[in-house]
C-alpha cells in the first residue's frame, strides 16, 4: 500500500523524467563577496556583456544596475551551461560567471557560504535538496514566475520544485536510470536481473577488468530498485512521514537479496566503482551494461553510435523495478544582492527553449510540457526509454530529512556487497542512524 500511495505522484512523471542523476542550493549577499568568490574560483567561465549599455526589460522585472551573476553548474551539463549563460548576457546584458559544482553539494556550499555572500547567485539542486534550503530561508520563492513557471511544466516537476505548498523551484529537467547496453555485445535486452546474470556469467572476466553489467552499488539513488520493487520504501505516505521508515522490511531484504547475487556478475568492490572508472569501461567494451542517467547520454551515444541500447531497468525478484526520481530544479539564492537577474536568469535557463538545448547537448528529459511534445524529444528512442522508466519511479522525498538518508545507506551497501554483512542486521543500522539524526536535527 505505502508504494502504491508513493506512485500517485509519480503518475505525472510518465512523460518527464530525465538526466544525470543526482542536488543542493544557492545564495549570495553583499558584492564584495560575490566578486570575490567570482575572482578566486578556477574552474569558471565569465560572459562578457555587450556593449550596449541599453537596459534588458521583461514584462515582470528588469534587472539591476551593473548587475553581474555567478551560477552553479554540474561538470557534466557544463557545455549548456556555458551556451545558456552566453544568450543570457546577449538578451539582457548582465554577464554570468559559471562555476562546476556537483549539484548534491550545492546546499552545503550555500549553508556555509551565502550569509557572507561567497555562494552564487543561482544554483541547480537535486529536488530532494530542497527541503533543506527553504526550510532555512537559503532561496527565494519562485514569485514573478510562479504562474508562468506552474502553467509550462509537469506536475510532477511543480510538486518536486514546492516545499510546503510554496513554489521556489524552476524545473529543467527530470531523472531517473535506465540500462544501457551495447548491442554488439548484448543481442537483446534482459528483462530480468537473472538474465543480467546469466549473460554476466559468460562474459564478467576480472583478470581481464572485464564485466557483463556496472553500477554505483554502494550508492543508495541506483540502488533503490533493489529496496522498493518488492515493497521497501522511504518516510511513509508520498515519502512525507519522516518516523515511517521502511529501508530494512521484509520487502526491501527480500530485493537486497537479489543484490547480492548480482556479485558473481560484477566481483569487485564498491570503493572501485565510479562514473569515470564506469563510463571508460563501458565506451571501450570491457562492460556490456552500465545502469546510469540520461546525462551519459551524448557521451555513449558519440562512442557507440548504433550499438548503443537503452532499456527500462529489469525486473527485480520477478517485481517490476522501482527507481528513484528525481527534478533537477534552479534555485535563487536568497542573499543575492541581484535578485531580479537571478529570477531572469533561473526563468530564462528553465524554458522550453533552454530544456530543448539541454536535450541537444546533453540528453536531458525536459520536464516543459510543451518540450516534451517537440519531435526532437518525442521522436527519440533514447529519451522515449527513460519517460517509460518514469511511469515505474518515486519521486525522492524532499523533505529536510532526506539528507539523513544517504550517509548511513550508502555505508550499509558496501557492508553487505564488500563484506558480505547481513542485509537486515546493516538496513535496520541504517533506519536507526536515520532515526537517531532525524531525532536530534528536531531537538
């Protein structure tokens, strides 16, 4: 019943989920500090403004003398990044400064850095982050936009980008995974974990770093299926209830069960796994399936060509697998000391025109309903895979005590893939660590 209850919401993600997978904040205060930051960070690109001194106008609001702005931006999307950042200068005459930082770690930054105005002036969050930040008055409402903002995109992307009742969010994209594969080592797609097995045990060779199928498996976002596709779940009623917690049921064991055997198919440890390590194995061969999110999408395409595959995520115990979701949103940092520019900017990097780039440069799912309609997203067999995916996720919670969850999950993965722990005996450590910080971050 609990994932039944979840998947109301996710009903409306059936058309928009997509890239990267997965959150944080923005802020910024007195200008001092924000030319600071701007002046001191290296990995960043500055747009020029044009020469024209004339003043860039909306219908709702224009933005400040001498405006100037800093975003935040994952590594991965960098390329629109910079594209978007460039249009934006051009329109309306204020430059941007953009500077990577991966999108989980933005709301930490903005915790530490936006009262003394080091933070940026726009960030991109995970929607889970968001919680966190408007509950700690971090980012401003969604206000000039909000209508136009509610009536453009999904309403599952308004939901991710809300926190109690309240819009602060613009939606750009949606998440989930999916399975990649390549077709001139795999012929046909497994439907089931026991046919990623089998293939695996034809073709996983670890003296030769080679494996049949790779994933982050001590990271709990990809291995969610695993706990709620025979019945796990997270806080409750559409993931609000922090004290229901239902990680270590005999749903969630009896699918980290499945887990477990997939060792025989990747015989490696989890500290060995990340996206580099998996994202240069799988261009060159040596892994025929890599579970992961539309933001590898322009890279495998351009290295695999037409022997790249995309498939739903395989059934889990006989279960249809259940994968987290999630809305990649902008946030305005609410120590800006240039608030109209940062809504411009967060409203203008948000749209359908903007999500269509992001589609193009990165393989995004655009969460615009009027995008989503485009032939270039409709028509695509890639994109078409990961809405499908959609119709079988959960939104993550975005409560605050969603960043209680990762620390201990993904301790408790490791421990039960490298050391071969008891899943119940390390999921019902993890529920009480959860517990233990839920409790004490409310005293």
């Amino acid at each position: 019943m609990k994932l039944k209850k979840m998947m109301v919401i996710t009903a409306a993600f059936s058309m928009a989920l997509s890239v990267t997978a997965c959150g944080s904040n923005n802020n910024s205060t007195n200008n001092g500090g924000n030319n600071a930051a701007k002046a001191t960070n290296n990995a960043t690109t500055e747009t020029a403004a044009p020469e024209s001194t004339d003043a860039a106008v909306t219908d709702e609001i224009v933005p400040e003398d001498g405006a100037t702005l800093v975003v935040w931006e994952s590594k991965e999307e960098r390329p629109f990044a910079d594209e978007i950042a460039k249009q934006f200068t051009a329109k309306y005459n204020v430059p941007v400064k953009v500077e990577e930082l991966a999108p989980p770690d933005q709301v930490t930054k903005l915790t530490q850095d936006g009262p003394s105005g080091l933070a940026a002036d726009v960030i991109l969050i995970p929607h889970d982050n968001l919680g966190k930040a408007a509950s700690a008055s971090l980012v401003l409402p969604n206000d000039v936009f909000g209508e136009e903002t509610k009536a453009n995109n999904t309403e599952a992307s308004i939901i991710g980008s809300s926190y109690e009742g309240e819009l602060y969010g613009y939606p750009r994209a949606a998440e989930t995974y999916a399975l990649f594969y390549n077709k001139s080592l795999v012929k046909e797609a497994p439907k089931s974990f026991d046919d990623v097995l089998a293939f695996s045990k034809t073709f996983t060779d670890k003296s030769k770093n080679r494996y049949g199928i790779m994933w982050e498996v001590g990271n709990l976002y990809f291995n969610y299926m695993f706990i709620a596709s025979d019945g796990g779940y997270l806080f409750g009623k559409d993931g609000t209830d922090k004290d229901d917690i239902g990680l270590a049921n005999d749903g969630a064991i009896a699918g980290l069960k499945e887990f477990v055997k997939l060792k025989e198919a990747l015989p490696i440890k989890s500290g060995d796994i990340n996206s580099d390590i998996k994202r240069s194995l799988f261009n060159s061969g040596d892994v025929a399936m890599d579970i992961t999110g539309p933001w590898e999408l322009g890279g495998y395409k351009e290295a695999l060509g037409d022997n790249l595959g995309i498939a739903p995520i395989p059934t889990v115990n006989g279960k249809t697998a259940i994968t987290f979701s999630g809305i990649k949103i902008f946030a305005v940092n609410s120590f800006t000391q240039y608030p109209n520019a940062a809504k411009l900017y967060a409203n203008f990097a948000s749209s359908k025109d903007a999500q269509l780039l992001l589609n193009k440069t990165i393989g995004s799912v655009p969460t615009n309903n009027e995008a989503l309609l485009d032939p270039q997203i409709s028509s695509d067999p890639y994109v078409s895979v990961f809405a499908e995916q959609a119709k079988n996720s959960q939104p993550m919670p975005s409560i605050p005590e969603m960043g209680n969850v990762w620390s201990p999950v993904n301790a408790a993965l490791p421990e039960i893939w490298d050391k071969n722990g008891d899943p119940k005996a390390a999921m019902d450590k993890a529920v009480q660590q959860i517990k233990d910080l839920n409790n004490s971050a409310s005293q």
